[in-house]
C-alpha cells in the first residue's frame, strides 16, 4: 500500500494547475456527507448504538449499496434471498426492499462507505488525482467518466460474480470509479512526481514517476483478484482502472478537444 502525494508546483506535463477542481471537491463533499449521516459513522441517534446500529449498517448497505444479483436479474432481492445473508450480529435479519431501483442502486453506492477508514482510502486518491483528470477533461466530462466507469465497473463485478455467494452481498464505495481516474491520470500525466510513504520502509518518502506508482498498484490489484482476502472487491479496481485508461487515451487519440492548463513550472 502507498500513501500518494503529488509534488508542486505542477505543468501540464507533470501534473495538474491550480485549477479549483469543483467537481472533485464536490464528490468528496457529498461522500463525507452521506457518511456522516449514515449508521456507519455513528453521529446518528436513530441507527442506535452497539449491535444495533452494526445491524442497522447491514441493512443501510443492502438498500443502498449494489447488490450483483439484483443488477443481473433487474429487480430487488426477496425474502428467501435476503435470508441468506449471514447476520452481522445474532438476531439481525435484512427485510426485503421492494421499490429499490436495482440500475440506481449503483449510483447511490458511489456514495456509501463502510465506515470513514473506507472513505478515507478512497478521497485520498481521488484528492490527489482527480484535479489533474478534471482538468483536462472538463468538469462535465469528468463527471461523466466518473459515473460512467463507476457503473461499468460495479456491473462488471456482477456479471463475474452471477452465481456466486457473494452475489447477495451488497457492493458499496468509490473505489471503481476512482480507479477510473487513476487509470486516466496514468494516461495523461505519466512522468507527474509523486511522494509516496511506504509502510514496508517504515514510511519512508519516496518520490516515484506516477507511471510506477500507479502502475504497481494496478498490479497488486490485478494480483489481489485471485489471492486476496474478502472484504475488497478488488475485480471492481481493474476494471474501473482499465475503463478510465481507455477512456482517457480516447481523448487524446481521438481530436477532442481537452482543456490544457498554463505552464506554471518547468517540466521534469
């Protein structure tokens, strides 16, 4: 794991302006506002408190967050499915959501973190890269590749996993959406300089091309697909990744015109 910071001052070449990036700041906003409101968080009185608002995280998670075999079969779980959930907390039974909108369930989860260390991992990402993606996408584009990645991302993850045990498991955070702007960030910016601390050097600074940096973390995702724990939708990563690459290497293949910030430095 790397802690990414990226270096200033900043170029086209290296990275991005000073731009204020609105709707980076905005999706970060509104991620840190839905936590805070939520069970997971714990500022609520109405999800209670112990096992009760840790129940009360599952059932917030089930009818917020993407389910896989609701996105597969177009509608809500029932009962019977429901009840194959393992409870969080004995006595925690999940109730059926029939007016949930499977296809809007997966906007509504780009917004919903299981606690602010999730929120956390992901904003820091996005803090540091999403400036320089907007930038050169446009504001209403970014948006858009947002979204767009996120949705193709969290679909993907539902299609591999149809039949599985976690098919009626709720998918819930940014991360594949966020993975899209570090793979148009490794696209568009590849020799940025970026500041990462690494907890296997005691975190210990190291200023490391974008290219690598972004580049080992794709790799460990890919890696961590077959071997990693549960708990992580790493499949989600490598396709939001590979979706936000392609998306951004689109962009400067095709002659589309991209918004270029002013030189503020001399390129490394």
């Amino acid at each position: 794991m790397v802690t990414p910071v990226l270096d200033q001052p900043a170029t086209r070449d290296t990275g991005p302006p000073g731009r204020p990036a609105v709707v980076t700041l905005g999706l970060i906003a509104l991620g840190a506002l839905v936590l805070l409101t939520g069970p997971s968080f714990g500022l609520n009185p109405r999800y209670g408190t112990g096992p009760a608002r840790v129940c009360a995280e599952q059932r917030y998670e089930q009818r917020w967050g993407a389910v896989p075999a609701e996105l597969i079969g177009g509608r809500p779980l029932t009962a019977g499915q429901l009840a194959e959930l393992p409870p969080v907390v004995p006595g925690c039974t999940v109730s059926p959501a029939p007016h949930k909108i499977p296809v809007l369930s997966v906007l509504s989860s780009l917004f919903v973190h299981a606690g602010w260390l999730h929120l956390l991992g992901n904003v820091l990402f996005l803090f540091v890269f999403g400036p320089g993606v907007e930038e050169r996408f446009g504001r209403v584009r970014f948006l858009l590749l947002y979204l767009c990645v996120g949705y193709l991302a969290t679909y993907g993850y539902a299609v591999a996993e149809a039949g599985s045990t976690d098919s009626v498991r709720a998918l819930v955070g940014a991360s594949g959406a966020i993975a899209g702007v570090l793979g148009a960030y490794l696209r568009l910016y590849p020799k940025a300089r970026v500041t990462t601390l690494v907890p296997l050097l005691f975190f210990l600074p190291l200023r490391l091309p974008a290219w690598l940096v972004l580049g080992l973390w794709f790799v460990l995702q890919w890696w961590s697909v077959h071997s990693g724990g549960p708990g992580v939708a790493y499949l989600v990563h490598v396709i939001g990744f590979t979706a936000g690459y392609l998306a951004a290497w689109a962009g400067t293949a095709l002659p589309i015109r991209w918004r270029r910030p002013p030189r503020t430095g001399a390129p490394e």
